[in-house]
C-alpha cells in the first residue's frame, strides 16, 4: 500500500476527490484523521511513544521533519523530557492542523503525487485547491484496501493504521461500492484490528481522536 509514502501521506490521498480540488470527508475528520495517521508514523518510527497509561513522551526530535516540524516544534522544546496525556497532545496539535495539512501537500506536490492552485478569493484572500496528479495511485490503494478486506493478503503494521483511520474518520464509503458493502467493510475493518495487536497507547490514542471528531462534529452542527 505505498510503500513509498507515510501514513499521513497514504491518508490524505485516499480522503481526496479523484476529480475535484475538494475532500470526500468533512474538514473535522480529515484533520483529526491526519493527526492520527502521524501520531502512528511517529510511533513506527519510534519518535514518540504511546503508554498504556495513556501518556504520550518525545522520545527523539532529530526525526521530526517536514510537516511533523509543524505539529511538534514549539511542543517539543517546551516538553520533550516530559510525558503528557494523550488528549493534551490531540487538543494542542489539532491547533496547527492547518500548516500541517498544508505541509503534507507540498510533500505530496514535490513527490508529483498533487498538483495545487494557488488563488485569491476576491483578488485579496489567498487559498490552495489540490488535485490528484495521478488518480492511478489512490485506486491502487483502494483495490490494495479491498484485498485486504477479503483476506488475500497478510496484514502489515501499516495496513492497520491507515483502517484505523478509515474506521475513525468513517471513511468506509470512500472505497465501498453502497451503503451495504460499507457496513460490511466496517465490521470486516473492527475484525481485522482486533485480531492484530496494535499498542494499548495507539489504541487509546485513536479513542481519543475518535471522541474528538464527535464532539466537534456535534458542536459544528449546533
């Protein structure tokens, strides 16, 4: 599933519109889901670590980069010896949610995966409209996702992360046929996480992104 690109990376492709410069997910799911796809690159590549007791700890700033620099740099200098719970994290992250996702579509632009249109609303208020360069690529993920789906293929850590995220973000109909697969796929994606061992942390870690997007789903409605 990509092996050249990240988590968050995979995540932002699979949650665009194959034709239109606009998201298939809401902006409150696509930015959580983000965050949760980098918290799980971050972990694989033993940058932070997840307790089970729900504390989140810098283990290294040297590997923070590219659009990771966004969500962590002022955060780290200020805590990198100390662990903090997950839900502060999520709540001061989510703040920079905008310069991240910014950060991964230059990294996706530079990597010729996105072509972006710098505008003006107005003549006056600058704004970005991304496109898939190479539709191609998204539908590998997606047929990749229904292998999955269907058992043909053994699960990697990754594969696991990225249906985390799709489960969280509720992004079944993004690669489902109707309604009825959806459904189906979602039972299918509950089974396939429970029978490969994520960390308790990561777990509690999406549970809290989870309820994040719920309660900002439900105070954006209000």
């Amino acid at each position: 599933m990509g092996k050249e690109l990240s988590i968050a990376e995979t995540f932002v492709i699979l949650a665009q519109h194959p034709d239109k410069g606009r998201y298939r997910i809401s902006d409150i799911q696509l930015n959580y889901g983000l965050l949760g796809a980098i918290i799980f690159d971050l972990a694989a590549d033993k940058t932070i670590e997840v307790g089970d007791d729900r504390f989140m700890k810098i283990l290294s700033e040297k590997q923070l980069n590219n659009y990771y620099v966004y969500a962590f740099s002022d955060i780290v200098k200020k805590n990198i010896r100390k662990q903090k719970r997950v839900k502060w994290w999520i709540k001061r992250i989510a703040q920079k949610a905008t310069k991240i996702r910014r950060a991964v579509l230059d990294g996706l632009e530079d990597k010729q995966v996105i072509t972006i249109q710098r505008k003006r609303f107005l003549g006056i208020i600058p704004y970005r409209v991304a496109r898939l360069k190479d539709k191609s690529l998204q539908q590998d993920i997606i047929i990749d996702l229904r292998r999955i789906f269907k058992r043909e293929r053994k699960l990697t850590d990754k594969d696991v992360a990225v249906l985390c995220m799709i489960d969280a973000c509720k992004m079944y109909r993004v690669i489902a046929r109707d309604r009825k697969e959806a459904k189906s796929l979602q039972r299918v994606t509950h089974e396939l996480v429970k029978d490969n061992v994520i960390s308790v942390g990561i777990a509690k870690a999406i549970q809290e992104i989870q309820a994040a997007i719920a309660t900002s789903v439900v105070v954006a409605a209000t």
